[in-house]
C-alpha cells in the first residue's frame, strides 16, 4: 500500500479542515433556500406579501385639496381594512368598492389639517401588506363667507332672479360659476350667469321662469379656490317656487297700470304716474321687478320737503326710488295727469287689491317715459339685452 503524506504544518492542516467544514454547511443551506418571484424568504420562512397598496394622496403630501376624495387601491390582493383619520381622531367617511380593489372618502376634508391613514391588505397566499402615511390639507389665507336668494321654500314672481352675494371679490370668477347649477322641475330653462358687481353674480332665465314650477340651485362652494389664497367657506343650496305668471304693464301716457296673467289682461287701474316734462321725475321706462311689499311705506324726502310721509300697499319696484302705492292726496289726478315724483299713485282700494295680488319677483314693465331706468339699480338684471346679459359671464 501506498502512504499518503501530508504537506504542510499541523496548524495548516486544522485550517484547511475548517474550511472545508464551513463550505459543506454552506452548502447545505443553500439546498434549502426556496426563491419565487425573485424574492427570497426571509428568517422564519415566510416571503412578504404581493399585494401592492398605493393611497391619493401620496405620504406626506402637502396642500391637498379638501373635495377631492381620498383613494385607497391594491394590486394583486385585495383590501381590508382602511382608516383615514383626522387630527382630533376622528375618522373620515368612505367606502370599500365591492370588490375590494379600492376605498375612497365619501367627505369633504377640513381645511389646514394633517390626516393619518393606514390600509392593510392580503393577497392570494393570504400574506398581509400594510401602508401607513399622513397628508396635510391646504391652509386658506381667507374663506370667503356667501349667501344665495331666494331662500329655501320661498314663492317668488316668474321675473325674480338667483343672485349669489360674496363678503369678499373672488378673483377666480369662472371657478366660481362652474360650482353653480339651476335645475327646475320642468326641466332645463335657458339662462344665464352674469356678474353685476365683483362680489355678485346673479342667474336670470333669457325669458321669465315658467309659471308653477320649482327650482333647485346648488352652490359647490367649499374648496374651490378663488385666487390669491381665498377659498369658498361652504356650501350653499335652496330649493323655491316660482308661482302663477303674473306681469304687470305700465305705459305711463295712458295712467294705467294694466296686469296680465299668462299673458291674459285680468285687472286694470287707474294711475298717476311721474312727471312726463321732467325726466328726474318720471317713472323710467324698464323692466323692474316687485322687491318689497310694505303695508306702511315711509316716502319722508326731505330733498323734495316731504316729512313724515306715509302711504299704504306701498310695493318697491326699484332702489332708483319707485314705488306704487296709494295716494289719496293725488286723487284729482290718478287716472288723467302724471303728477308724482316717481312712484305710481292708486287709488287705495285699487292699491290694496293689487298689493295683495302681488309676488316678489312680478315684473313690471314700464314704457313711455322720456328717461330709462339706470342699470345702478340693484335689481337691474332686466335692464340689460340677453346680448348684454350673456356677456356679463365669466365663461363665455
């Protein structure tokens, strides 16, 4: 037999030994190392999770807007459990999707605060995901408080229009009318918005309303931002009625105040109206609309040296200063001679019949004058053509 020598030293020898050890484990654990996916296990055996969450808004994100909904989705698993949590612990609204694929916020965020989220997840192997993560909302340098007329449940004449007043100019005004919407019960009525002075914007149909209907607007306000920082407040809605169709017609050379019901003469009365040789005093010509109805009108003037001055079933056509309303003082007039400063006389008992037949929002037509009514009245949306009108809109 052949003898075998061993070169090296002893201590060279235990080395290589050593090694050879330690190779032949190696080894060994990598005969047991399972790879799918191009992932190995970890420690205990176990890959981590397929299922892939991604969150709208991304972690940490800043100046998210406050209507835009928060979305949860999940690939290659399916959802959970999801949580959206304000700064004050409560939880935001949502709803999980049938499928599990995808959560979102069913409400609006509040301004200027940090929310947390958390979503979990399994996929097919019923391993679990899980994604945690905060957002802050924008931060307002101003919220623009608003108010809409006519107010909920009103019965309004077919000549009233919708105005939409702000407390400060919004710069942005055509985000301010894309937030706008008019729907009636008789379906679509042609209209417009158009802006009378930067914090009012008002709809008017391009003819009056359709009688005995009822109209709905709603004012998406909240979060739509209006230039320079300055965001809406809040959201605004009213629903009204627009009753019979009543239109009163004065020509004032005729001392008549003539009224229609669709579109059929039902009353005439006796009138004197404004001086016809000086037209500061006339009753303008125009389209106005019945704005108030005042039992008791106060007309003290004391430009024209009236003092404690007070006339019954006083209704206010314009903020230019008429009126019509009874005035026995003129009786000698009423019917033959224009004789007022303005305002329509009746007779009283004519006066009361009409005043009770009366809507806010009548309109009433005047013709004949020398002067036209100035568009500075408030209420002047029929002063102008529908021309005119439509470009008074911030989106054209």
């Amino acid at each position: 037999m052949r003898s075998v020598t061993l070169v090296g030293t002893e201590t060279e020898v235990h080395v290589r030994s050593r090694l050879i050890g330690a190779l032949a484990a190696l080894l060994a654990l990598t005969a047991c190392t399972s790879m799918e996916g191009g992932t190995a296990t970890g420690p205990n055996g176990q890959q981590p999770a397929n299922a892939k969450i991604t969150v709208v808004p991304a972690v940490n994100a800043k100046d998210v807007p406050v209507t835009v909904p928060v979305k949860v989705s999940v690939a290659d698993g399916t959802l959970d459990a999801v949580a959206v949590t304000s700064p004050d612990g409560k939880e935001v609204a949502g709803k999980l999707a049938d499928d599990k694929l995808s959560w979102a916020s069913t409400e609006p965020l509040g301004y200027g605060k940090t929310y947390s989220y958390t979503a979990k997840a399994t996929d097919s192997s019923s391993r679990t995901a899980e994604l945690k993560g905060s957002f802050s909302t924008v931060n307002p340098a101003k919220q623009v408080r608003a108010t809409i007329n006519p107010i909920d449940n009103a019965t309004i004449g077919v000549g009233m229009p919708i105005s939409v007043k702000f407390d400060s100019p919004p710069k942005d005004r055509a985000a301010v009318q894309k937030a706008l919407a008019v729907t009636t019960s008789k379906g679509e009525v042609a209209g417009s918005w158009g802006w009378l002075s930067d914090r009012q914007v008002d709809w008017r149909p391009k003819e009056y309303w359709p009688g005995n209907i009822t109209v709905t607007v709603t004012a998406k306000l909240y979060g739509v931002a209006y230039g320079d920082g300055a965001f809406g407040r809040s959201d605004l809605t009213t629903k009204f009625s627009v009753g019979r169709n009543q239109v009163t017609k004065i020509n004032t050379p005729d001392h008549q105040v003539v009224v229609y019901r669709d579109g059929a003469q039902v009353a005439s009365y006796p009138s004197s109206n404004g001086k016809d040789a000086d037209p500061e005093l006339n009753t303008p010509n125009g389209t106005m609309i019945i704005m108030t109805k005042e039992p008791i009108g106060d007309f003290s003037n004391p430009r024209y040296g009236y003092t404690n001055v007070k006339k019954k079933w006083s209704l206010r056509i314009s903020n230019h200063g008429e009126y019509i309303h009874e005035n026995e003082e003129n009786h000698a007039n009423i019917g033959k001679v224009n004789s007022s400063h303005g305002c329509v006389n009746l007779y009283e008992a004519d006066a009361k019949t009409f005043f009770d037949s009366a809507l806010i929002g009548d309109p009433v037509e005047v013709t004949g004058s020398q002067a036209n009514m100035p568009t500075t009245s408030d209420v002047n949306d029929w002063l102008f053509s529908w021309d005119k009108w439509q470009s008074m809109s911030a989106i054209k």
